[in-house]
C-alpha cells in the first residue's frame, strides 16, 4: 500500500476485477490469485484484509509506519512459497504488534485478526479486536497476528542421515481393545461402569490414551441385559486374574514326578485357564536332593509369561525342612532339619538357590519364589536368614508343616520369613497360652522391622471349618491369601482325558474319597489312612466359600486371590492389579444373584465366564 | 430468552438432555458438517451427562460427528489429576460414548504458552464454523463458566485469577486444604458463549435461585454475567422449581404460559422446528 492511499475511499479496483460490489469483499484485487468466492474468509491468503471501507491498492505491507512494530509477511502465493511457508487448517499466532490505535482503518485493513472469520459465522462481533480498534487515541495494546500460515522453520545445520526405509520408521502399532460397560476391580476397590483398554499384551489407562489420541480398534461392549422377571443382572466383573501360590499337580499330573514334569507343567497351565488363574507357583512337596535337581530346571526354563496358558511365576519348595511330627502328606524318610543352615539349603535344592548364580536377580527372576520351611529345627534360623541375604526379596520364606511355638514363629519373622503356609494345616493348634504360628495374626509385638505375615488359607470347608477361617480374616483381613493346595487328583472327572490309574502326591499315593454328611464334597487322602492330602478345590471355589464363610464381598474375596498374594510375592503391579502397564491378565466374573438395583445379591453365585492372558482371549 | 420451568433437577436434566439429542439429530451432522458442541463441569450437568450417556446406549445418540468444547480448566493442574476437568469429562461423557478423541477440545491448563493456548481456541472454535449450542451451568454469583463478576461481557477465552470464595468451595475436592487448589484458570470469555449460536443455561437449587433472578429480572449486568443471555439471540434457561424462588410470580407464569402454546406447537409434524423457525412444509428443516 502506498501513502496515497490513506486518503483515498472510492473503490479504485473496479477495473481489475470488474466488479466493484466484490471488490469490496475481496481481500487483495491487486493479486490475481485471490480473485475467488466473495465471502470465503480462507479464499485469499489468510490476511484478511477484508475492509469495509477502502481495498487496499497493492498487497505489500512493507510500508513504513513508525506507529506500529511492523511484521513481515510475504503476501504473494509465490513468495510465500519460495520462502517456504507452510499452510495449517487452523490459525496460529506468529507475532504480536503493539498498536496505539491511532488509525481504525488501517488497522482493519492491515492484520488478519478474528474479526475477519466471525463475518461468516455470526452477526455477532464482540472481540477484543474492535474495542480496541474503535477506542480513543492514546490507548494502547497487543494485538496477536494471527494466519493460517505458519513461519518457515529455522536452518538447521545439514546433518547426514540415512531415512529409515519404509518398514523400520514406524512402529507396527498394537492392537488397542476397549471393554465397557462393565465393573472393573481397580486397586481393591470396585469401579462402577468403567471401561478398560489393552495395548498388546498390557493394559493402558485409558483416559491418557484417548487425550493422546488414540482409539481402540476393538470394542467389547457388555451391556446390561434383562434377565427374565424384570430382575436386571449385574453387570460382569473385571478381576485381576488369580494367583495360586501352591499347585502340587492337577487333572492327573504331579509336579513331584521328575520323569514328567515338563509334561505336567504344560497340561496344568493349560488346564488351569477355565478356573481363571493367569498365575500360578508349581508346588514340590518333600522330595530327595535328585528330583529337585530335576524338577526346578524344568520349572525355571518355562516360568515367564507364554501364550494361551497360565504364567509360572516360579517354584514353590514345601520341604524336606519340615517338622516330622506335621508332616501331612509328605514322606518321612526325605525329612530332615538343615543343621548346617544355609549350606544344607543349597546342598539340597542346588543352583537355583546358591548366591553365586542369579544372573538373573536384577530382573527379580528367582526361578524359586517360596520356600516353606519349618522355624523351629536346628539351623533353620540361620538357613532363612541366608536365603533372605543371598536373595532379598525375591524368594518369600514361609513358614509352615511346624511344630512352632508363638516365639519360634516371631523369631521366624525377624529371620526374614513374610508367610505362613496353609494356616490351621499341619502346624501347631491356636493354644490360649502357646498361640502357635496363628497368633502372628493379631500379634501386636512383632520385633522391629517386621510385619503381620501374609497367611495361605485353602477354603475348600474340608480343610478348616469355616467359623476357624472367619478368626483368621477378621483378625488380619489384609493377609489373607487364598490357595487351593490342589493336587493330581483335582480337575478329573469323567470326561478328562488323562486319567491315570494312580494319583500320586511325590512319592505317596493318594485317593479321593467322599466327604462324610456331604456326598458333594470330596476329600483327599493318603491312601489307606485318614490323612489330609492337599484338595480338589478350584479358585473359584475357593473364592465362594470365602465370600459365604468370611462375610465379605465379591471384591474382598478377589483380593485375596489377587492382589494379597502379588503383594506377598513382589510382583503387584505387573500382576494382582489392573493399572496402567500391568500385565493383561484378568477375568470376567458373571453374578447371578442379583435382585435388583438396590440389592447386590449374593455375591457367592458367579461364574468365570472369560479369561484373557496377555491381552488374548484364550477361555470363553 | 426461553425459560423453561421444570418441577425437579431430574426434569431438568431430562428435558436438556433430550432437546440436545433433538438438536443433534435434527442438524444431522456428517464429516464435513459436523455438529459443534460447547459442554460445562460442575454438578449441574452430570445428570445431563448420564441420560446423554443413556441414549447414546438405546443407539439413539451417536457422537461420532460431534465436535465438542468445553468451558474451561484449571490451570498447572496435572491432566490425569482426578479433580481437573480432563478428568470430569472422561469420567461423564467421553468414557461412555463414542466421540473421537480428535474432536474433542479442552483448553490445556499445562500449554508452556497460556496466551497463546487461548488464542488458538477461539481460533478453533472459528476454524470449526462457530459452536451451534453451548450448555452451560451458573454458580451462585451468577458467573458462567469461570467469568466471576465483574469479568467484561464482551471479553473472549484468557487467563483468569479465581476468586477467594470459589477457591474456598471448591477445596472440599482437594482434601480440605486451600494451599493445593489451583488459584488460576483458563476460561472462554462471556463474549464466546454469547457467540455461539445458541445457549443453554442449567440453572437448579434453591442457590442458584438469587443469581437466576438477577439474571433475568434486572439488567445485564457485569456483576451477574450470565444475563448477557438477554443480549442473545436464542438463549433458553432450564431451571427447576427450586432456582424460582427468588423471581416474581408473574414472570414465572409468564414463562410458563409461554412453554404452554410452545409445547402445543412443536409436536410431530408441527408448523414449528425445534430451532423456533417456522416451516413451510410439514418436516423440512
């Protein structure tokens, strides 16, 4: 624009465009690229210089006004272009000028202000911009410049980098599932109607997932639907998957049996998927030095996560340093005490416990994670305290198969043990005077330094009557873990594949036998005596009676099949909880008692309806 | 200005829900025109929220050309705190339905540049083609979103101080300590909503009773922001028996009146559309 212009009102462009109406509309006549649609804000270059009054008569704004701080802008497409501007959908700031609004017109005329865009929209223009504009001389402000051309970005210096061929720059992206409306169980608590999405084999939060912009590729919508009646169903349960810390076998196979360990931990991670436990700790009960040495190998080589079949999170070692007296079902002749402390416990379990060959313990990858050990034989004080120095908090001592006193159990936990096995079974009874391993309960003179220890109650109403499993969640609910303590002959029914003629628990043989006053429930015994063996329970069992004997609700009873044994076994947060990077294993929970939206019915009726283990589906 | 009078919060928020739902549905949004909506926090709309939430479940509302702003964040407040209004509006809506995450604009109180961040919504918001309705909620002083009184009523989105008392109200969900509730917020201006094409005000409570009389009884008024409605074009106020406790008899008979012979004509296959434009022929928009 030259001077002249500043006095000029006669539209002067009638002759280039031909049209004098439009050119009032029009932002630069001078150009020919801008003669387009009279009224589209974005036909022209993005300086709107849309003025009512005067079309400017040429583009350029390099005009010298000592008024203004003057910004400059290639108005010429081909300018532009050789500058390299480049062009955005959206407005963007690129500078700000301090006017003194001395000139209304000029200012019109000059800046792409949102002004301009308002005209198409609305009869309404209230901005900043006008008020300014229409106020009186002296007044100050800064008025941002807006265009949808953004500045070209700075030389950077030439650096020498191949491109990354097609298939390597970006990264194949995984599959994101979304479930909703469904409950989901989230640090202990239950959210009502929420929604849970699955990266890969991880879960993600998905409220930072949906602000970055992602969506998911996959919907699973559960939906509420009406059971007949007018009764409404719940809506499903997510849970964590479950956590068994103590298999001894199952559906026929024994984890004791060293020729066919490899075979049985296959079928038993497979099998236990329908039961909804993602997780679990292959338990081998007393055995000699050999079959330890076979055993644990195979276990170490197959725990990890694996697809279709439950993870083994590690060996559970129940003996031979228990007491002879609480032996249960183990075999007499392989007990012993380690008299030599940890030297014993290295003697007999072999490498995977001696300090010099955990390579892997940076990675909390102990291919042992419990041992159970009796507290009050000779050397085992010391024999605890090693494996805890050697090994921190990677492998959990337990205690349990004892004779111990209060005392023993407390010098235990100073020890550095942080669990009790199967709590009431084969362990000293509750005296009022001696209150044995089950007094760390309520105990309120733990030595310092130490914690109420996490505690294994098998809940199968066989094992202890429900009102003694009461005492125990009443007195520490937080450490109450549930465990099936299942063994080979659980899981078989008439249609199993794999029914062998002979169950055996390591080197015992053991038979299943009715329940006395209840023809539903079955019992394992050693063969030919009345002696207790493990059980057939299943995790979900195992969850209803605790639900019916302990008073508490679905999402308690989860708990102490989730997040209490991750916790006990330092792996909450990958596994036991359904949080941000946390391992995609979880379960879907039908209820079935539900009444109506005031009664949460029994919460004891429900079933396992899907299991996904690393964000596949693998039961439904 | 309508106002309409609803006997409780529930009718209130069954009414806006529904005239939402007929508004989506009767603007028909596509990709290329979609159908831009501005959304508030706070407890007025949660029950708006979950009937919108409900529809959208009997497959009667899809939001999947909706385009969305909302009124305001705090600011320095972290994304993913469950009190920021990130937080509010996945929990309430977006979790529930299926808008995408591209449409979905929320002002970011964490942006390096607040300014500029504010400059770049109303650009947005220009860029879209304007909002077509804009809900909203009032506060007891009669501010909508954060434009406490005394905010300009032609003033757009920017950075604002909060006041003491909202400060004071709004600790019970910051643990009770007034030192961890964020003292700043960016808010759209009272000239942004009034530029929006239509305006809805959900105004329930016997607390919001004095702000709703000022609004509407006596004159705009910088101290009551929420009656620049009455400079608006089509405003429309859905409050509840309880929020009329402070207005004249006869301007809640008047308006009642008036919803009266609305309701009669806009039934199926009236003369009159929803956007109160007459038709011409029974059906066309």
């Amino acid at each position: 624009m030259d001077s002249s212009r500043k006095a000029s009102t006669k539209p002067q462009q009638k002759n280039k465009n031909g049209n004098s109406l439009l050119a009032r509309f029009l932002g630069h006549p001078a150009s020919s690229d801008n003669v387009q649609q009279h009224g589209a804000v974005d036909a022209h270059d993005g300086i709107g210089l849309r003025s009512h009054k005067t079309p400017p008569e040429s583009d350029d704004l390099a005009v010298d006004r000592t008024a203004y701080k003057r910004f400059n802008f290639p108005t010429n497409e081909q300018q532009r272009r050789n500058e390299g501007w480049q062009q955005s959908s959206v407005p963007k700031t690129i500078g700000r000028i301090n006017t003194s609004a001395v000139d209304d017109t000029l200012m019109r005329n000059e800046f792409y202000n949102l002004r301009d865009v308002s005209l198409t929209i609305g009869s309404r223009n209230r901005l900043a911009t006008d008020n300014m504009v229409t106020n009186k001389q002296g007044y100050s402000h800064q008025i941002p410049i807006l265009s949808k051309y953004c500045p070209p970005p700075p030389l950077l210096p030439a650096a020498v980098t191949t491109p990354p061929s097609p298939t390597e720059s970006l990264p194949t992206r995984e599959k994101i599932t979304q479930l909703k409306q469904c409950d989901i169980i989230r640090d202990g608590k239950l959210v009502c109607d929420d929604t849970l999405w699955i990266r890969g084999s991880k879960i993600i939060d998905a409220k930072t997932a949906f602000y970055e912009g992602l969506q998911p590729d996959e919907v699973i919508d559960f939906g509420e639907i009406e059971v007949g009646g007018g009764r409404r169903r719940r809506r499903p349960i997510i849970a964590p998957g479950f956590i068994d810390a103590q298999i001894n076998g199952y559906f026929g196979w024994d984890f004791a049996d060293s020729e066919r360990i490899s075979e049985a931990l296959d079928h038993v991670s497979k099998g236990l998927v329908k039961y909804g436990v993602t997780s679990f700790c292959p338990t081998v009960v007393t055995s000699l030095p050999d079959t330890y040495h076979k055993v644990l190998p195979t276990i170490a080589e197959k725990r990890g996560p694996q697809k279709g079949q439950a993870e083994i999170l590690g060996a559970h070692i129940e003996g031979p340093f228990i007491s002879v007296t609480k032996k249960g079902a183990h075999n007499n002749e392989y007990i012993h005490a380690p008299v030599n402390g940890f030297q014993d416990i290295v003697q007999v379990y072999g490498k995977f416990v001696e300090p010099l060959s955990h390579d892997d313990s940076a990675n909390n990858n102990s291919a042992i994670k419990i041992i159970t050990i009796a507290p009050e034989l000779e050397g085992a004080y010391e024999a605890i305290k090693g494996i805890r120095d050697a090994w921190g908090d990677q492998i959990v001592v337990s205690i349990g198969h004892t004779e111990a006193t209060y005392e023993n159990a407390k010098k235990a936990l100073e020890c550095g043990a942080t669990m009790v096995t199967h709590l009431f079974n084969a362990m000293s009874p509750f005296h009022h005077r001696d209150p044995g391993p089950v007094g760390l309960l309520s105990a309120e003179d733990l030595p310092p330094g130490t914690r109420k220890p996490t505690f294994g109650i098998i809940a199968d109403g066989v094992h202890a009557s429900p009102s003694s499993i009461r005492v125990a969640y009443k007195s520490h609910p937080d450490g109450f873990m549930l465990v099936t303590d299942a063994l080979a002959a659980a899981g078989i029914n008439s249609s199993s594949p794999y029914k062998p003629t002979e169950l055996t628990l390591g080197s015992m043989s053991i038979t299943r036998v009715p329940v006395a006053n209840n023809s539903d429930a079955t019992r394992v015994v050693i063969t030919g005596t009345d002696t207790l063996a493990g059980s057939v329970a299943t995790m979900p069992e195992c969850i209803a009676n605790m639900v019916k004997f302990c008073g508490c609700g679905i999402v308690d009873a989860v708990n102490a099949a989730t997040a209490v044994p991750a916790k006990a076994l330092n792996i909450y947060g990958r596994k036991g909880v359904l949080r941000d990077g946390a391992d995609a294993d979880f379960v879907v929970l039908n209820l079935g008692g539900a009444a109506d939206e005031n009664d949460d019915g029994d919460e004891s009726i429900f079933n396992v309806s899907r299991v996904w283990i690393g964000g596949e589906e693998v039961f439904f | 200005m309508r106002l309409i009078i609803k006997d409780s919060y529930a009718d209130v928020a069954q009414y806006t829900a529904e005239y939402v739902l007929a508004r989506i549905t009767e603007f028909n949004p596509t990709p290329a025109r979609p159908f831009v909506l501005g959304l508030p926090t706070g407890s007025s709309p949660v029950g708006v929220y979950k009937k919108l939430v409900a529809f959208h479940r009997e497959g009667m509302l899809s939001f999947k050309h909706v385009i969305t702003f909302n009124m305001d964040e705090y600011v320095h407040l972290p994304r993913d705190h469950p009190e920021s209004y990130h937080s509010f509006m996945w929990e309430n809506l977006f979790k529930h339905v299926d808008i995408l995450p591209q449409n979905v604009n929320i002002l970011d109180g964490n942006a390096k540049d607040l300014e500029t961040e504010c400059t770049e919504y109303e650009a947005k918001i220009a860029a879209v083609g304007g909002i077509e309705l804009f809900l909203g909620g009032i506060g007891p002083d009669g501010h909508i979103a954060f434009n406490e009184p005394g905010s300009s009523l032609s003033s757009r989105t920017r950075i604002k101080t909060l006041a003491y008392e909202t400060i004071i109200a709004n600790s019970r969900f910051f643990d009770g300590d007034v030192n961890k509730v964020p003292k700043l917020a960016l808010t759209v201006g009272v000239g942004t909503v009034m530029d929006a094409r239509e305006v809805l005000i959900i105004i329930s409570g016997a607390g919001k009773a004095l702000a709703l009389a000022k609004c509407i009884e006596e004159g705009v008024n910088h101290m009551w922001t929420v009656s620049a409605i009455q400079l608006h074009p089509r405003g429309m106020i859905v409050c509840d028996e309880d929020a009329t406790l402070e207005l004249h008899v006869k301007t809640v008979k008047y308006f009642k009146s008036i919803e009266k012979v609305h309701s009669l004509l806009t039934t199926e296959g009236s003369k009159v559309g929803l956007d109160g434009k007459v038709r011409y022929s029974a059906g066309s928009k």
